[in-house]
C-alpha cells in the first residue's frame, strides 16, 4: 500500500483507468476533458510569472552579464544542432519505414483542418514582431512564453545593471519565487485527476479506430522518437559521463504527468525545481528550460518532419536528396514558427508544406484524428530533451554540482 502514497505510482494508475473509461465509456469525454482542462489552467496560471523570476534570478541574479550571455549562445548553438538532428532522423526513418504507402488519401474520416491552417502559412514579419510584446501586463495575462521571455531578459539586465541597489529586488523575487512553488506543490498533487481526464478525452474523442489506418504512422513517430531518445540523447549524456537512465527514473513523475496531459507546460515549474535539487546552477536552468520550451521542441521537430514524409508517400510525391535537404533547412526556420504560437503545430507544417509547394494541404486533413495519439510523444521528447540541454550546459559552464547530482538522481532511480 505505500506505494500508492508514491506520485508516478498514481499518476500511472490514473491514466490506465482514463484509458479503460475512455473505451467503455465514450460519453464521459467532455466531463474528462474538463478535469484535463483545469489541471491544465492551474499549471497555466503559474508558468508565466514563474518563467520570469526564473529569468530574472537567473540573469540578476548571476551578476556577470558576460557568463549569462556565454550561456545564452551555448544554449541556442545546442538548440539548433540537437534540432538538426531531431528533423534528420525523422526524415531517415521515415524513408526506410514509409509509413504513408498504401495510405489511400481518402482512407480516414478526414477532420476539416481549421481556417487559418489550410489558408496561410506563417507570416514571419508579425512573427518577428510578436516577440516585443506591446503590452507587458498583457503577455503575462495571455501566457505568451515568448513575450515573457523578452520581456524578463530585459527587465533582469536592467536589474543586474543596478548592482547593489538592486539586492533588495532579488531578494523579494526570491521570497515569491518559494510562493510560486510552494502553489505548485498543491496543484501537482491533483495531477493524477489531470492526468486520467487527459487519457479517458483522448480515447473516449478519437477512440481506436483511427489507429487501424494510421497505426504505422503512429508507430513509425514512437519508434523515431525511442530512436532519438536513446541514440541521440544518449551518446550526448554518456559522452558528457551522465547516465541516461538514471536522468530518465528522476524524472519519472513529470513525464507520465506529460503522458496523461498530452502537454509539456504541465511539468515545466517542477523540471526546474527537480534539476535545481539535482545541483544545476539556478543561472543556467533560469536561462536553459524557459528557452528551451520556446526553441529546443525536438519532439515537435521530429512530428513535422516525418509529416513531410507521410504525406509526400500518400500522394506519391518522390521526393529527392536536394528536396529532403531543403526540408532539413526550412524546419530549422519554420519549427522556431512554434515558440510561444499555442497549438501551432499544423499551421508551422502549413507553412513549410507552402513553401515547398509540391505536397496538397488538402492532406493535413488525414493528420488530424491521430494527431491527439501522437500529441504525448511530442511532449514527453520535448521535456527530455531541455532536462537534457540543462545538464549538458551545466556542465560545460561547471555549474553542476556533480556530487549532488548523483546523490539525488540515483537515490531517485532507486526509489
């Protein structure tokens, strides 16, 4: 019985009775989405202000606005180059797999893909301008994670800049930042509610049958993400002397959290709080996870790249070495279109499908019902990803205290 007193424990529980209730019971699926749908807001209504005093303590609070800059461009150069290799193993398992032959384009029950997906892709003038938020309060209102971000680096540079005067300032964002968490420690404890509303919508919505068309798809993204996991990130962490299965049993809770919710925002407070414990620098997790939830979305990356792939094979659109690099290139842009866009997925693949110009939109349509099944992928290889970003730079900037990350992750694994 104690260890059902254990979080992953009953976050596991949860999301098998979601799926058991979402089968038999079909009609419960807007009461289990509104369950998922709280959860969800109550982890939305700390992460903005969370993000900023993490940015703000992290820059401020680092003093040396030269080692916060370091930081700040190893993080982006990691970014592009994990991401690059995000897009290129989709692309190749893709091609050996070929989850779209035999696909007929009419086969699936095709959802219409909404307006603003199948007319428009990304207009990068008001992308760009999106960043500079017009109105600070009201970025903070929308939850607009990009907006917070600038916002946050320019209001800690400022702070940073005030030196000794500045003391008191950090020192009342501390005290806040202790308030914030000690909110989260409350709202994680109802996850396992979230949790199984977020699995019984999922299965009780789509049910299964979809997956009896596009099951190969679905596999091949599993597959491609297991290979991205334990290949990629692997030999990133074991060349660096960190162990990923013991990285992977600290974090357990968060990511069956992230499987139930089908989001990554939903754990992004205690990935923080985890990795902080865990001995990273507050400066580098302060700077590395809030941007890495708006540029480091390996998994969202991986999902739009063998997208590519599946539709080019519908339609049979061959496409060529020269094709498939282009590909490469305009997802390293286009994938950036996500950063702070909520459920932008389809307009970003819209947007390269578009400038491509050799795949029908028409047929993101097949996309859409098991889009849901593939959503808990994309956001479990996203969290693995930045937790994997902050270690990894932590390291290299000797912001780690080595001892007490092994004394905390391998007492977690153990646990």
């Amino acid at each position: 019985m104690k260890y059902l007193k254990i979080l992953y424990v009953q976050v596991l529980i949860a999301i098998v009775l979601g799926v058991i209730v979402g089968h038999f019971f079909p009609g419960f699926s807007v009461t289990a989405k509104l369950l998922a749908d709280m959860f969800i807001n109550m982890i939305k209504m700390i992460i903005a202000p969370v993000i900023f005093i993490s940015i703000v303590l992290g820059i401020a609070g680092a003093g040396d606005l030269k080692k916060v800059g370091r930081v700040g461009i190893k993080g982006l150069i990691y970014f592009e180059i994990v991401t690059t290799a995000a897009i290129v193993i989709g692309l190749i398992v893709g091609n050996v797999i070929k989850p779209g032959s035999g696909v007929q384009s009419n086969a699936v029950h095709a959802e219409p893909v909404t307006k603003a997906a199948s007319s428009v892709g990304i207009d990068w003038t008001e992308f760009i301008k999106h960043i500079v938020p017009d109105n600070a309060i009201a970025a903070f209102a929308k939850g607009d994670i990009i907006q917070v971000l600038f916002f946050g680096i320019l209001f800690a540079v400022a702070l940073a800049k005030m030196g000794e005067k500045g003391k008191s300032v950090i020192a009342g964002f501390e005290k806040i930042n202790k308030i914030l968490f000690n909110i989260l420690h409350m709202v994680i404890k109802i996850s396992p509610i979230g949790a199984f509303g977020g699995m019984a919508y999922t299965i009780g919505k789509f049910g299964f049958s979809t997956l009896f068309v596009l099951g190969k798809l679905l596999i091949t993204f599993y597959i491609t993400g297991f290979l991205f996991i334990f290949v990629i990130l692997y030999l990133i962490l074991k060349f660096n002397g960190f162990s990923l299965w013991k990285l992977l049993g600290y974090i357990k809770a968060e990511l069956l959290i992230v499987l139930g919710s089908s989001s990554s925002e939903a754990v992004l407070p205690n990935i923080m709080e985890k990795l902080e414990k865990a001995g990273c620098s507050r400066n580098v997790v302060g700077l590395i996870i809030p941007s890495g939830y708006s540029f480091n979305l390996d998994g969202t990356s991986i999902y739009l790249s063998l997208a590519i792939i599946f539709l080019a094979q519908v339609f049979g659109v061959n496409l060529t070495l020269g094709q498939e690099l282009t590909v490469i290139g305009i997802l390293l842009l286009t994938s950036k279109g996500a950063a702070g866009v909520t459920g932008s997925g389809f307009l970003v693949l819209t947007s390269t499908l578009t400038i491509l110009n050799i795949i029908p939109l028409e047929g993101m349509a097949l996309l859409v019902g098991v889009d849901r099944f593939m959503s808990e992928g994309r956001a479990i290889i996203n969290v693995i990803g930045n937790t994997v970003a902050t270690v990894i730079i932590s390291k290299s900037e000797k912001e780690i205290d080595m001892q007490q990350y092994r004394l905390i992750v391998e007492k977690a694994e153990q646990a």
